[in-house]
C-alpha cells in the first residue's frame, strides 16, 4: 500500500501480530464504569519522532520495538487480546494472546525534509497514522492497541500509537510506552508492574446522580457546521507570551496575589478563540468540557501501575455572548473553580456513582462544546528511549475520534526549538473555514497586554 503526498511516499508492508514473549493468563477481564462510557470508545493515537542516533545505526527500530512489545505484552497481556462488547451492554477485554495488530513500514524522505513534524501542518501525521488498517477482527471485535514504525531514508523512525481509549488513559498509555523502553534497553522487567483492578473504580447504583448539564443545554450552532471539510493544526506558545497573559489577567481581576495556572489561562483563550471562529449565535450556550485527572484526588489511592480510565469531567457553561463580552480573567475564574470542585473526592466518586446508574450523554459531537485535554505532564517526550534517545517531538495524529470535533488538546513543546522552551503547543480541529479566524484571536490575544 502506498499514500502519496506530492513526493511523498509511505510503502506500508503487511499487518504481523505480536504475541506476548510466554504463556500469558486467558480469560475474560472486566473495565471500569470510566472505561465503559461510550464516548471513551475511540482510537486515540500519539505520534513519536526519532532521530537518527549514532549508537544505534546498525539496528532496526522495527525489529528492537517488535522484540520489546512482545516482552512487554507478557505483563501488559489484556492489550495482547481482543475488546468484547457483552449482552448486557459491557465491554471486556477477552485475553486470548492473539497478539497487537503491528505495521513497519518506510517513507522516501529524510525527516528533516517534514521538519519532523513539529510545524502547524501537523495533516502530515495521517500519512503515519493507523486509520488505515482495519482495528477490528472479522467479528467486530476490537484490538486495544496498534502500533506502526516508519522508518526514513535518514535512519530516524516514525513510532505511531494508537489505543483504545476505553481500556487506557494517556497516562496509563505512557506507562506501557515507558515498560517497553525499558525492555528495550536491555532491563529484565519493567519497573512499573501494570495492575489491572478495575473493580475500583466501578460506581454503585445511587438515588442522587449529578444531573447532567447537557441534558438542558439549549447549544449555540455555527454557520459552518456540518461539514466534512476539517482542519488540523499546532500551534506554539513560548512562555513569555504565556507570563504576559497571566500578568494580564490578574491585573485585570484585581488579585494579583494568587497567580493564574498556564492551563487556566490557555482553556479560556482556547474556548472564546474557538467560539468567535465558529460565529456561534449570541443567545446559545456554549461549553468547555475539562478533562480531569482523578488519580492524585482519590482518597482510596490507585495503585502506582493501574492503567486504566482515572479521569472525570468538569464543565463550565456559558452563553456565546457571556464568553465573548466577559473579561476574560472571569472566564479564567470559571474554570478555576470547576477544576477544583472536580478534585475532590466526593466529585470524583459520585460521578463514577452517576455513571454506573444511568447512561450520561457527554453529547460531545456538538458544535459548541469545547473538550480540552492536558497533555503537557503524561511524560512522552522523556523516558521513551527504544535506543535512539528520547523523542524530538510527540503531537496527536489528526482523525475522527470518535466523533469529538471539538477536542483540543494542549501539548508539551518539542525538544527541537529552543525558543518555546517552557512554552507550550495547542492543538485544535475546526472546520476549515474557521480555522484562520482562531489562528488571529490566539495571536490577538498573546501580541497585547490587555485583554
């Protein structure tokens, strides 16, 4: 199979199954009330730039990953079988060893030419990407994981992850990408022992579910939405732009003591950003929808190697007049106060609780919800050396997603360019019509003093 982009040219050979290095359990494993929510249910994918090395000239990325996954499936074996989706509705990991889904394939550039990714034309990643290989048996069953290397003419490698979200987290996905480097470098067993246990974060029938803020939502709609025609992009901000912002804000509110988190003050330039270049209507309301971690916030603490869903959500609702008239320090204030609500034990179980007692519709294929994710602290760019050192660069490959248009995601920057160290990237989908009108209110917004 071949995909052409003007000289472009990726040659993928033929899909082989990597099996776990010994005998490995076979049974059938339950997931958590997290795991089974349905919008979990997609394949997310992650994509990891390697330069060349010279201590490993002479080996083949694909052939050390392939022996270092199969190692690592021996401790990780549910991702070596399939996702079975019961009568009763429930999805399982059957555990048959029938092995991940792997693609080696080779690009006719050196990586330098695609400035390893790291520019806002980041549809480049889909010519790496898994969409193109079937991530399902002849049953529809699915495989929990797929993993694909493309090499280049320089002897750097392209290494393409893609889970499922509904059996890992991006922590719990970084954990199993740290186990196979270790193997990798020659360590016996990984230091992190994954812990399956999923029964603990399975909720309980309650007679008080939180309600639901979508279920009454009157949502804004955008002129340019429905559309087939999406647009992908990264873009960066170096930490003087962010400080600025900061210093704006508090200024603005008053409260110059008690300092704005850089994920605070990107989700409210992110949110507004994004809906002035929909042209959302004034009178509809609009959502940024928060992915939380719950691990560090349980009372009852997961242990150190559980891979598994531990996220909740928090919402901020406003109308599209509110979000656009307010000053934006006030925004910021919103999503202050949803993220520390969200921390909080009695959050974290009743909405596992809620879950497990009544089909929540996140309804996330509207226009006007926001999903924002952090991507900044799963630790990609560090302690993932197959033997070519640490990634240079590690961005999400543009797809589907299971239906969320409106996932963003903020990301670490690259290890390549020294002037956004300690920065960050912002990764955004919108329909692409809308997609310069962001790009100016981002600017707009990191170029004053005063917003």
């Amino acid at each position: 199979m071949a995909n052409k982009n003007a000289t472009l040219s990726v040659e993928n050979k033929e899909i082989i199954f990597i099996k776990p290095s010994k005998p490995t359990p076979t049974t059938i494993l339950s997931l958590s009330s997290i795991d089974n929510v349905p919008e979990n249910n997609f394949l997310s994918q992650s994509l990891h730039v390697y330069q060349n090395s010279l201590n490993s000239t002479k080996l083949d990325p694909a052939n050390v990953i392939k022996e270092a996954l199969s190692k690592a499936l021996f401790y990780y074996y549910p991702l070596a079988g399939k996702l079975v989706r019961h009568a009763d509705g429930k999805l399982r990991i059957n555990c048959n060893s029938e092995g991940v889904p792997f693609i080696e394939a080779v690009c006719n550039c050196d990586l330098s030419s695609l400035h390893y990714l790291d520019g806002n034309d980041v549809e480049m990643g889909k010519h790496f990407g898994v969409d193109d290989f079937p991530s399902q048996d002849e049953f529809g069953n699915q495989y929990p994981l797929l993993l694909k290397v493309t090499k280049f003419l320089c002897g750097g490698f392209i290494f393409v992850v893609g889970w499922s979200h509904a059996v890992c987290d991006g922590t719990g996905i970084s954990q199993f990408l740290r186990a196979v480097a270790e193997l990798a470098s020659g360590k016996t067993e990984p230091t992190v022992k994954p812990v399956w246990e999923r029964e603990r974060l399975v909720g309980t029938i309650t007679s008080q579910p939180m309600e639901n803020p979508l279920d009454k939502a009157s949502f804004a709609v955008s002129p340019f939405l429905p559309t087939s025609e999406f647009s992908h992009e990264c873009s960066k901000m170096d930490s003087e732009s962010i400080t600025r912002l900061k210093m704006s804000f508090m200024k603005e509110s008053d409260d110059e003591h008690k300092g704005f988190t850089t994920f605070e003050t990107l989700a409210a330039c992110i949110w507004r950003s994004r809906n002035r270049a929909l042209k959302l209507n004034d009178d509809g309301e609009t959502m940024l929808v928060i992915i939380v971690g719950a691990r560090p916030h349980l009372m009852d603490h997961l242990p150190g190697g559980y891979y598994g869903n531990a996220i909740v959500v928090a919402f901020v609702m406003l109308t599209v007049r509110e979000l656009n008239e307010r000053p934006l320090s006030e925004v910021v204030k919103l999503i202050r106060e949803s993220i520390k609500a969200a921390f909080s034990n009695d959050y974290i179980r009743n909405s596992i609780d809620t879950l497990e007692t009544k089909a929540v519709n996140l309804n996330y294929e509207s226009h006007a919800i926001t999903v924002l994710t952090d991507w900044r602290h799963l630790g990609l760019l560090e302690n993932v050396d197959f033997g070519w050192k640490e990634p240079v660069n590690t961005i999400l490959v543009p797809s589907d997603l299971g239906g969320i248009t409106g996932l963003c995601a903020i990301l670490p920057p690259s290890n390549l360019d020294p002037s956004v160290s300690g920065g960050a990237r912002v990764y955004v989908s919108l329909p692409r019509a809308a997609m310069p009108k962001f790009k100016e209110e981002m600017k707009a917004l990191t170029t004053i003093q005063n917003v």
